[in-house]
C-alpha cells in the first residue's frame, strides 16, 4: 500500500502549526463527517416476517473501496 506524504505544517485555526501539534477534537464536522466512510443500507420486512437487506454484498464492497481510498482498509480485513 502506499504511503501517506507527512507535511511539515498543518493549516489550523488560522495559523501554520507543526504537523505533530495539529490536533481536532473528536467532535470537530472534519473529524466526525470528513474522515469517516459511510454506506445506507436498504432493508424491508417481508410478508414472512423476515427482514431482507437489500444488494448488501454490493453495498458492503462499496463501503471497503471508500475504506480503501482513505487508507482504513486494513481496520475491514478482519470482517471480509
């Protein structure tokens, strides 16, 4: 897998900070909703009873791409 560039400074609250001294909280919009993958899943109740997903093969290896791209792929390993 490819490495990640590790910047010498990082833009924060309006200043240049070293890269190691860049912290978010973990409530920050970035940190909750910019760093995070995410896929709807569609389920219904049937006549049965029972509750089906729907395309959740398909759905759950969208998830594992977006993981991918954010270099969180290997935290997916286990549940494949």
């Amino acid at each position: 897998m490819a490495q990640l560039q590790r910047p010498e400074f990082a833009y924060l609250n309006g200043k240049l900070v070293p890269w190691d001294e860049a912290t978010l909280h973990v409530g920050c919009e970035a940190s909750f909703r910019g760093l995070n993958v995410f896929e709807g899943i569609n389920g219904y109740w049937q006549p049965d009873g029972q509750f089906k997903v729907i395309m959740m093969r398909q759905h759950y290896d969208r998830l594992k791409r977006s993981a991918r791209l954010l270099h969180e792929i290997e935290h997916w390993e286990a549940c494949s």
